[in-house]
C-alpha cells in the first residue's frame, strides 16, 4: 500500500480537497486503485449536528455516514464508494480508545496521547485504506489522506489547531512505519499577491514548511495556490528557501473550473513524479481517461447556452452548504452543453416580513427568482425561511416553471 499524505499551511480552506481529489484522478487514470481518508481534528464524533456554516454541507454516504463534504469531492472525482470510517475524527478516535480501555484492552497501563491515541490513528489509516471502495471489490493499492484544518494554521506565526497535534504525531511515526518509498507527503500552501504591490509572497510558504519540519514530516511537493499563474523566479525562491528540487514546487492558480486541476497538475509532471518517488508501475504518459478529462475541462470552458436555476435555500450565504447540489447541477448543464448559472436566493427574503424591513431586498429577491429557468429548493431545518420556500414553490407551479423540491 502506498500513502499519499496532502497536509495544509498558511490557511484553512485553501484546497486541499480538490489537490486530493486531482492527485487521486491522475493515479486512477494511470491505472492503479486508489481510496482516500479525511482527517478532521474536531471532537465530534461525525458531521450529521454541524451547522451548515460550520463546515458547509453534510455529505451522506451509501452506508448511512454523515461526513465532511470533501468526501463528496473524493467520490465525484474517483467514481468511488466510500464509508464511514474513511472519515477520521478526533471523537471517533477518542470513543474508540476509550472503549478498548474500559474493555481491559490496554492491560491496566496508563493510556496517553502517545503511544495509545497516535497507534490507534495509525491503525486506522491502515485497516480503512485496505476496504475495496471500487465496484470490481479489489483492495485499492493507493490511499490519499487529506488531514484538514490545516494541520499548521499560521496566525501571526504561531502555530495553533492544538487538537490536530496528536495526528501530526501519528503519521510523523507513520512515515517510518511505511517506510520511505510507501509514504510521501503534499504540502498544500498560500502564495498571496498583496494589491499593494502586486508581488507574490513566498514567505507564508517557507514559515509553513519551516513549522511542518519543525513537527517532523518532510514535505515532498509543495502545491502552491495563488489568484494568479505564479512566475519562475517565485518557484525558484520557494525550491532554495524549503529545500526541494524545483520540479518538486507545483503551482496551481484560480481556474474557470474545478476539474481543469488535474489537468494543471499532469502538465507539471506529477505522474513522473509519483511514478520514481514510490516506485510505482505506471507509464510516464498521461492515459486515455486524462485525455478525455481534459476535453471535458474544454468543453466546459467554451460552452455559450446559459441555463439560469434559482436555489431557494435558507443557507446561502456560504455556497459550500449546498456543494452537492450545485455539483449536480453542474454536470446536468454540461450533460446538455449549457452553462449553468446558479442564483443563490435567500428564502427569508422572499417573505412579506423582509417588504415591511427592506423592501428593496424583497423585490432583488423575486426579481432573481422570476428570471430563473427552473427553482430548486433544497431540505432545511427549522421554521425559519420556510414560508418563503412554499411562496417560491407555489410561484413555480402557478407560473409552470420547472421545479424540483
């Protein structure tokens, strides 16, 4: 089994689910299995009580698991099935550990952080990364681990996130474990271009590389995000201040679509890479199913027909709360070579309480909703908005526009 560990730096919600995602489509393309784990160092014991603005939107898998989105990521990008235990929490970890110590497992020792939790997530990683997740059933050969809040969340350089320091420490173990050419880990960072100036910033990425060393895990490739394509001088600065080859250094800037990652990737030599770096039997060249997604990137990027869908929704204001549906939606549209103009439209707003508030929110509201092709109305919780759901509803079936509730 061959571990890909994809760590983040500098900031929480940079990517790293979709570089996991890309790193296991390129695998995938290349022929070989491959599973993925997500690691979230919160003390619940899954996602199913989170608001959606905690973490966006509560994926539920076949077998019933409540778990973070980028779960749904993984399984859009890999066409796999995964569970609920390819969801590692803090909780989990800890109810697990307590659980064999209330059952004597542990023979009266003392139980601590170390040995007993970092073995117990180490243990896990292993057993979960051998489930078949595939419809052939056949045990995956690559697991790709994305650990998530970053690992090293840098605020005025210091390090905090101390509940996801036991999984640092585990997988710090783990690297010696699986030994060298099994186990190699992605360093997920932030090259920011200050308006100011317009220069881009290497420094956030070498005190985020520095702080990672400094826990004892090595990155061997270094992803780095920016708004804009990043220049060679900057790739140069960041190969001799964190110590990797330049061809270990890969950018990855703001694109039009999230499946032109891949693409972006490959281009930079990825497979080569991954193919010396863990020895694995694959051809340098990139395989029909990479040619095929990079036409449909391509496709995506020049279609001109616009399909404009309203979602009437009570969450809208973080548009990860409905990840899933957008994503449906997205790939019904490309089905139909349209683009898909999603309008997020608060349901509390379309309610005759907000015209005696802010009359002017009000009318921006039905204005968007009676310009939509089709209305989209997903479940939600609680009273709140739900007059303004069943307005929205009773508007498209008086009107007959398309709607799905």
């Amino acid at each position: 089994m061959k571990y890909i560990l994809v760590t983040g730096g500098v900031i929480s919600g940079i990517g790293k689910g979709i570089i996991a995602s890309s790193i296991g489509t390129i695998l995938k393309s290349c022929g070989l299995r491959v599973t993925a784990i997500k690691i979230d160092p919160y003390i619940n014991i899954d996602a199913g009580t989170f608001s959606p603005y905690e973490h966006g939107e509560v994926f539920v898998l076949n077998d019933g698991g409540e778990v973070d989105l980028d779960l749904g990521n993984y399984e859009r990008f890999l066409d796999i099935n995964l569970y609920k235990d390819n969801n590692i929490t803090t909780g989990k970890i800890y109810q697990h550990v307590i659980n064999k110590e209330r059952h004597g497992d542990y023979l009266g020792k003392t139980v601590q952080v170390v040995p007993h939790i970092t073995d117990a997530v180490q243990e896990w990683v292993m057993n979960q990364a051998k489930v078949p997740v595939d419809d052939d059933r056949r045990e995956p050969q690559i697991c790709v681990i994305e650990a998530n809040p970053s690992f090293l969340f840098q605020l005025g350089g210091t390090i905090g996130d101390i509940e996801g320091m036991p999984f640092v420490e585990a997988f710090r173990q783990f690297q010696f474990k699986a030994k060298r050419e099994n186990f190699c880990n992605i360093h997920v960072s932030l090259v920011p271009q200050p308006n100011a100036t317009g220069e881009q910033k290497t420094k956030p990425t070498q005190n985020s590389v520095r702080a990672l060393r400094g826990l004892g895990l090595s990155p061997d490739l270094i992803v780095c995000r920016s708004a804009k394509p990043i220049e060679m001088a900057v790739k140069e600065k960041i190969s001799m201040f964190c110590h990797v080859e330049p061809e270990q250094v890969i950018f990855i800037h703001d694109v039009s679509s999230t499946y032109r990652v891949p693409i972006l990737l490959e281009e930079q030599g990825i497979i080569k890479y991954f193919k010396h770096r863990l020895n694995l039997p694959i051809d340098d060249q990139p395989s029909d199913l990479l040619m095929r997604w990079k036409k449909m990137a391509d496709r995506y990027e020049r279609l001109l027909k616009v399909c404009s869908i309203a979602l009437v929704g009570k969450y809208t204001k973080l548009s990860d709360c409905y990840a899933s549906v957008f994503k449906a939606l997205e790939h019904s549209a490309l089905a139909i070579n349209h683009k898909l103009d999603l309008m997020y439209i608060d349901s509390t707003e379309l309610e005759s309480s907000t015209e005696a508030e802010n009359s002017v929110k009000y009318h921006q509201a039905w204005q968007k909703l009676c310009k939509a092709d089709g209305i989209l109305v997903p479940g939600g919780f609680g009273i709140r908005g739900t007059e303004g759901k069943l307005q929205a509803i009773s508007w498209a079936r008086t009107k007959k526009k398309p709607f799905l509730g």
